[in-house]
C-alpha cells in the first residue's frame, strides 16, 4: 500500500547522532544527491561555475544562492518545475567590487528551473526550457489589492503606484491550488537606507528596522535609497504570486495579504470554497494572520483562480487562555482602524498591518516562521522560532516560555477562530531541559531549538527543520516529530554542513524523494560543500531518497 510504501521510503529510520563536518550527514541507508548550487547555469550556452569569473550579466541566467524555501511542481513522473528562494546575497553584504555587487544583486530573488531524470532516472535541470529562469530585482511585477494606485505607492519609479519590479528578503513561501508558487519577503530592511528620523514614513520603516546604513545595493538603484525613492520600500514586505508556466507574465504584489516580515505563505481551500492563506511575521512580537478570500475557487478555472488573492479579508490571530483562538478581521472603518488612528483607507490598514494588529490587541508571538497544513487532520501548524526579548512580564496565552527557544503550536481552525495546543515546547535559550515539552524517549540529538521551517509528508507526519545556529551547543538538522502521550518524540534524520541550515523540505508525490534546501555552508570558511573540490563552498538543493 501507498502508507507503506512511504514509511519504507522516509519513516522508518535509525537516528542520526548529531556530527557536523563539511559534509551533508543522513541517517543510514539514505543517500543525496546534487540537483544545483549557487551560480550554476540555469541557461545552456554558460559554463560551469567558478567564483573568479562571476558577472553581473551571467548571474542574471545563473542559480541564485542562499536556497531557502522550494517547491516542486509536479508535471509527470520524470518532470516537473521547481522554484527556489534565494534570500540574500551568497556571499554576504560586502562584495569586493562593483562588478560583484552587481551580481550579488542579480543573485536574490527566485530561481524558477525545469527539471527532468537524465537516463540513471536521476533530476537535472532542463537548460533549454523556456521556464528556466530567474527572478531578481528587475524583474516586472504589479501591485494588487487595496494598496495598489495608492498614493503612498507612487514613486519615481513607479507613477501609478502599480507597476513594480522585484522581490526580495525570500524566505519561506507557499504554492496554490491553482499551480502558482508564492514567496514571502521577509528580512527587505536590509535593501534600503536612508535618514529614517523624522521621515514621513518613520514608524514604518523603523519597526522594521531600515536605517541609514545596511544597504546591501547602494549606489546600484535608487529605488533602495530612502532619502529619495522612499515610496519604494513600501512594494516591498509583501506575499508575491508567480507563475511557473507563464515567463512573462508580471509577478503579483498582493498587498491584500499585508506588508511586514512575511515568512510564507500556506493555502488552503475550504469546504465552502474561500481561499485561506496563512502568513506570519517574522520577528520577536510580531503576529500571525490569515487571508479569507472574497470569491470562491473554481476548479479547473486557472486564469480565474489567479486573481483570487486580490480581494478578501485580512485576519490577525488572538489566543486565550482556555485553548481557543480568534481571527480580528483588519477591516477599515471597524473597530479602532478609522482615519482617527490614522487610517484612511483599507489601503492604510494593508500598508500598515502591523499596527492594525497592534490597536485590534493580537497576540504578540515568538518570532512566527513557517506554517504547515496537516495534509490528514487539516489542522494547521505554526512554527514559533524563539524570542530572546520575552520576559517574564511578557508572556501571554500562547508564548509560555520566558526567552523561549522554540515552539510549535497546533491549530483545528474552524473559520472565525478554532482550538489551539502546544504540539511541542522546544525549551529556553538557556539550554534547560525543564522547559521541553519533548518526551523522556527523545535523545539528547533528538531534540531541536528553533524550530525554522516544516513539511508533512504523505502520511501526515511531521518534519522539522531548525535555524539554531546561534544556540550554545546545538546542532542544526532535520528531525522526525510526532506527537505520543509522553510529549513530542522526536528523531534526528540529517544534520547539514558546518554553518549550514536546511530550509524548505519537499516530499515527492512518489513518496521516495525529499527535496532539500542546504542554505549557507559558505559561513563555514573551511567547509566545500557540495563539490568537495577546489571551489568554496555554496547554497544549494539535495534530492534524498533511500539508497
Ligand atoms: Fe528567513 Fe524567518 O527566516
Ligand atoms: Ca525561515
Ligand atoms: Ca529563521
Ligand atoms: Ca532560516
């Protein structure tokens, strides 16, 4: 059967202790293999990478690096198109030369590939389909929602305040039902600079923490300098659609989904047809919201279904004490989001989401990262990454733990709100195992910090992968996690490069491959992953399976 088919393929493992070298570490019995790293050709007619010889141009049809979030779209049993996020720079803020800076960057953004088994039935990347391409900086995209025209919206570079270009900040993201691929900006602080104080736009910016220095790309485009192109930033913060089949088509803004640190973006259709997007807002305190759509989704109906994240109902989280929750709907005019707190229009409370959720009182979360939709039960899963600045005078319903090192909490939403537990409590920054909701079988490599980014594979089981980097002691990894009557067991099945964080795992519909994102091993100066050669090491995706 199909269930054991998979427990054979990814269950059923010996763990994994928890050793980091320069190589990619998997329990036993299972094997990787390369699919691409940063500045390999995504185009036929390139060579193959090499550090020394990166242009600005070439970078523009080369593998972007930094591989978070992915998705695999499915076409066939021997095809499909991947997209993969490429969040920041690969090799960091401060590129050599001008020349470098410019290929840094072409490098963020998205990497969309075809890809196809070569005739050992192994993946590679399709260099001579149309849909192999990259998504930097420059690439055209529009503005929809309430903030779309919107005065607030229009700069030099965009008059009407809907033509718009680029993505950024990728971390997690999202696909639809409906064949689309979503990335969500996170960390666009970075992109831009400029005197913040006194600026028209100063609680905004500041909250999100922009400032005079930390421009990854001055001097390279004025849309990043505050001091001029301002409006700008505000096309940035934002959930952003992209069609795989469709090259060139303009990307999608949607600035119905809200602007903050958005970490990705998780679909579901309900029995009554609505549209549900989770996001959440990736820093200490900030919130967990969810999209209702305005119409209703029609199977089948492609060009239709595309427009569906333009209009809607945003909704912010609220947890009780007593194991409920509640969506605030964001609407203008209800509530305390009237022009007397400073909203005009619904295009204000989009723009400025986070203090919507502020004046609607919604719970201030643990640093939100990835949701996961439990593909069995339905219900939904979010991943609190820890939050140093929690006191003890800050702790609420569903943030427990005082500088709480991790948590993932358990949802069977219903609508307008739902029930809610703790599915595991991964402990305190200090390190005490009192705090841990894990169980007394889960060994000592068993347990994680930080939980970052998850997936569920065909049996509805849990992975989880952590960003605990800066945890005293920790090792990051990828762990098996299920819930038993003695807590969260939990088992380690991979453990990265030194330095190296795994992101955006994907289980293939055949229930034998996993799809992994290795995200920079290049912090590790030593390290040489994945070529083991005379090249420094580099971003890039694994396939798993069983040897
Ligand atoms: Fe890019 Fe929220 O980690
Ligand atoms: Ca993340
Ligand atoms: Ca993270
Ligand atoms: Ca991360």
């Amino acid at each position: 059967s199909g269930k054991e088919e998979t427990q054979k393929g990814f269950t059923a493992f010996e763990e994994l202790p928890a050793r980091q070298a320069s190589g990619l570490r998997l329990a036993q019995g299972f094997v990787y293999k390369n699919l691409c790293a940063f500045g390999d050709p995504l185009k036929a007619g390139l060579e193959s990478y090499d550090p020394k010889k990166l242009s600005a141009e070439e970078q523009k049809n080369r593998f972007g690096g930094a591989c978070d979030f992915l998705h695999v779209f499915e076409q066939s049993a021997d095809e499909a198109i991947i997209c993969i996020n490429n969040e920041f720079p690969e090799h960091g803020q401060h590129p050599d030369s001008k020349e470098r800076k410019k290929a840094a960057y072409h490098s963020v953004g998205v990497s969309v590939a075809a890809i196809k088994r070569d005739k050992d039935k192994n993946w590679e990347v399709n260099l001579s389909s149309p849909y192999s391409r990259r998504i930097t900086p420059e690439t055209k995209a529009v503005i929809t929602g309430p903030a779309a025209g919107h005065e607030r919206m229009k700069s030099k570079a965009s008059p009407d305040g809907i033509v718009s270009a680029g993505t950024l900040g990728n971390c997690a993201g999202g696909y639809t039902p409906w064949g689309t691929y979503l990335t969500a900006e996170e960390n666009v602080q970075g992109y831009f600079s400029g005197e913040i104080k006194g600026h028209k736009e100063e609680p905004n910016f500041k909250r999100f923490g922009m400032n005079k220095k930390g421009n990854f790309f001055a001097g390279i485009d004025p849309r990043f300098d505050l001091d001029s192109e301002y409006q700008s930033a505000l096309h940035f913060g934002l959930v952003v659609e992209i069609d795989p089949l469709k090259p060139n088509e303009p990307m999608k803004k949607h600035s119905m989904l809200g602007r903050c640190k958005h970490e990705c973006a998780k679909v579901r259709v309900r029995k009554d047809g609505y549209v549900e997007v989770y996001t959440s807002d990736d820093q200490g305190f900030e919130y967990i919201y969810k999209f209702v759509s305005a119409k209703k989704y029609k199977e089948g109906d492609r060009d239709y279904n595309k427009s569906l994240l333009e209009s809607g109902v945003l909704h912010v989280a609220k947890f009780a004490e007593d194991g409920t929750m509640k969506w605030l709907p964001m609407v203008h005019g209800q509530g305390p989001l009237t022009e007397k707190n400073g909203f005009r229009s619904q295009a204000d409370v989009q723009i400025d989401s986070r203090k919507a959720a502020d004046l609607l009182e919604a719970t201030p979360m643990d640093r939100p990262e990835d949701i996961d939709i439990n593909p069995k039960t339905g219900n939904i899963f979010f991943f609190m990454t820890g939050n140093r600045g929690r006191s003890a005078s800050k702790l609420n319903a569903a943030n427990k733990v005082e500088q709480g090192a991790g948590h993932i909490i358990e949802l069977n939403d219903q609508g307008d709100g739902g029930e809610w537990s703790f599915f595991v409590i991964c402990g305190k920054f200090s390190g005490d195992p009192a705090y841990s909701s894990f169980s007394k079988e889960t060994t000592l490599q068993g347990c994680f910090v930080y939980p970052d980014n998850g997936a569920f594979d065909l049996n509805g089981e849990l992975w989880v992968c952590s960003d605990g980097y800066s945890f005293p002691g920790f090792t990051d990894g990828m762990w098996h996690c299920q819930k038993t009557e003695g807590g969260a067991l939990s088992k380690r099945f991979a453990t990265p490069p030194k330095a190296a964080e795994f992101t955006g795992p994907y289980f293939m519909k055949n229930g034998k491959e996993l799809f992994l994102s290795v995200q920079h091993p290049a912090t590790n100066p030593s390290g040489s992953f994945p070529d083991f050669n005379h090249l420094p090491a580099r971003s890039a995706v694994v396939v798993i399976s069983r040897s």
